[in-house]
C-alpha cells in the first residue's frame, strides 16, 4: 500500500485507531504538532556514503520513541538511513539528528523525516526527491557532504566500485597471494581456503564472494573450501597504500558460520594492517588489528555490526597511530601508528575458518560476503 505524504505538521497524542494499522499513521491530534525544519540529503553519489541530517520542533516538549529518516526506492522498498536515535526529547527549541552514514545504488528516492510515539504508532514527516547519480570515473574528490575521508585535505587516488565487473589484471589478482603459503592455498592461520577467481563476481556494483565446499584437500588432511580473494599485488596497476593515507570499504556480512572477511594489507611476509575481521558467532563485533606495529581492539556494536547488515569500515595509516572508523565514527586509535615508510597491497577476501578459534562451517551451504566498493583517500 502506497503512503500519501503527510502534511509538514504532525499530532502527536490520540491517532485515529485505523491509522495505527498502516506503517506511518498520516495524521494525529492536534494537541502537540511536529515540524519539520530541514531535511537533506537531496543528492548523493552512488557508492560514496552519505549521511541525513533532520531537525524538527514540536509546539511543546514531549519524548518521542524514535526519530529518523527513512527511504523509499522506486518499487517501495525500504531502504532507511542506518542509527536512529531513541527516546529524544522534542521541544520547541527543536532538536537535530544525522544518522549514520549508508550508501545508495545509482536513482531517484523519496527521502522524509519519520518519529514514533511512545506508544508505538509511526508519523511520517514530508518528503522530497533524493537523487544519487553515478560516479564520475575522473573524479577525485567527493562531494560535500556525502562522505569520503575525515583525514583533512585528502583526495581519492584509487577506488573500485565493480560498477564494470571486477577488474581483473588491472586492479585485481584472485588466484594467487603472497600472504598464502602456497599461493592459492593456505593450510596455516585455521583457513580452508582455495582461492578461486570464479568465486568473486559483480552485479549492480556489487561484489559478492561465495565460497564452497571443495574438493581439493590441504597439506594438513582436512577439506578445503574454494573460496574468493582480491589483492591488487600482481595486478598491473599493482597499488599500495602508504603511511598517512585512508582506506575505505562498504561490506555486507555474512551470515554463516565459517565466514571469516576481512580487509587488511600485505608486503614481503608481513605489513599487515586489519582494517577488520568479522566473524558470525561473534556477531556484534569487529577485529581492528595493527600487526606492523602493535595494537588490536575488538570494536562492539550491535546497531552497527551484525550478520547480513551493511557496514562501512576504514582505516587511517598515520605514521604514529592507526585509526579505525566505522560508519564515519573513529573507534579505535593504537598510539602506534606504520611508521614513516610504510607502504602495503590491499586485500579484500572471504576466508573460510577451520574451526580452531571460530566454527567450521556446519555444512555444505555456500557462504556469503557483498562489497559496495573500496577506496583510498591520500
């Protein structure tokens, strides 16, 4: 059922009871009424994430359930900004909130403003047109706004949103890596992994990593699962990030037990930066490590960090610290840092625990991990 929009002021005590059926009630008393002052984002760019920003008045001072900014795609599906914030006071002098950062495919959507009363029915604030258009491939900078790296001054110089496919020899290799004892296979560290190009595919600027049950066996007697990795080691462009600079990705986590993704670096036998490591049965929590140095954090959220939820993670190299980020938010900052020489190749994979430290997959069903896009920022 389609939603009409609802007029800018909103009651907020004594809904008509039919109203409460429908996801948004579109009108409510006129005891206390709700205004919208301003609502953005009214363009975005595709795969670079963005924030909404939301600042509303009430005629007097009540505490609302929930308020948030919601969005609707072309067929109705939900596709709401991520972080809405709970019991908010609401008062004449208004109040203001930015969400947490998501991305959007290329389009035309209905952004609006929506609370919640403490009882539970939902008001609907108005809407307008937000549109995200495609990246430009010679930009270098993202637009205001819209996210990019909270590093100062920093520009893009190097990205891949798979809107093409995967870019395979000029920004990939996926059948090989350094960091694996064997080049496509690795016994060692709980992995089953066999890497297998074929397991990395792209569709609407999505990358998706499925691994499998396999039927090579590793040097250790136990079965492995073919599995997808991309490293820019090997690739001709052959791109390293280097101390000072930012990297981002925009992942969705897999659900099943035995995913093991991750973003990290890698260079003659170490150079090892996670910019995260996931695992299902810790399902609120991110493994941030600097190996090159020290320092490591486990990073908890719940309404951030959970299987088959979107997440975007990134990573600033500085010379005397690394810091961690996570939906825009630094969460984590070593002290350390990669020293003033650091430079190492990217890499973005699906690993397959062997059940050491974390379960083996319970079975034969294939798991799965998405990324929206990964980016340097220098």
């Amino acid at each position: 059922m389609r939603l009409s929009i609802s007029p800018a002021r909103v009651g907020v005590a004594g809904a008509a009871a039919a109203l409460l059926l429908l996801p948004f009630a579109t009108q409510a008393s006129a005891a206390t009424t709700v205004t919208q002052d301003r609502l953005t984002p009214t363009a975005m760019t595709a795969g670079v994430a963005g924030s909404a920003q939301l600042t509303v008045h009430s005629s007097s001072c009540f505490t609302a359930r929930t308020l948030g900014v919601g969005v609707r795609d072309a067929s109705g599906k939900n596709l709401d900004f991520p972080g809405n914030i709970s019991n908010v006071r609401i008062c004449p002098s208004g109040v203001h909130f930015t969400s947490a950062r998501r991305t959007l495919p290329a389009g035309t959507y209905t952004v609006f403003g929506f609370w919640q009363e403490s009882g539970g029915a939902r008001h609907k604030l108005p809407s307008h047109k937000l549109t995200v258009s495609k990246a430009s491939s010679t930009a270098t900078t993202p637009s205001s706004g819209n996210g990019g790296s909270p590093i100062p001054g920093q520009s893009m110089v190097w990205s891949d949103n798979f809107s093409g496919g995967i870019a395979w020899k000029s920004k990939w290799v996926g059948d090989r890596t350094a960091a694996y004892r064997y080049g496509n296979h690795n016994p060692d560290y709980n992995k089953l992994d066999w890497l297998d190009p074929s397991a990395v595919t792209a569709s609407n600027g999505v990358a998706t990593f499925t691994a499998k049950p396999s039927s090579h066996t590793l040097e250790n007697g136990k079965k492995a699962w073919t599995t997808g990795l991309l490293s820019t080691e090997g690739s001709s462009e052959g791109f390293q990030v280097k101390t000072g600079d930012y990297a981002e990705t925009r992942v969705k986590l897999p659900s099943g037990a035995g995913g093991w993704p991750g973003l990290w670096t890698w260079k003659n036998g170490n150079g090892e930066i996670d910019s995260f490591e996931y695992h299902p049965d810790n399902p609120n929590l991110l493994e941030l490590t600097n190996h090159v140095t020290s320092g490591s954090d486990y990073y908890a959220n719940s309404g951030a960090v959970a299987p088959g939820r979107w997440v975007t993670i990134g990573t600033h190299y500085g010379a005397n610290s690394v810091d961690w980020y996570v939906d825009g938010k630094k969460v984590y900052s070593d002290g350390h840092g990669v020293g003033s020489d650091f430079s190492a190749y990217l890499i973005l994979n699906l690993s397959i625990s062997a059940g050491n430290y974390h379960p083996a997959p319970t079975g034969s069903t294939p798991i799965t991990m998405q990324a929206d896009y990964v980016k340097v920022y220098r």
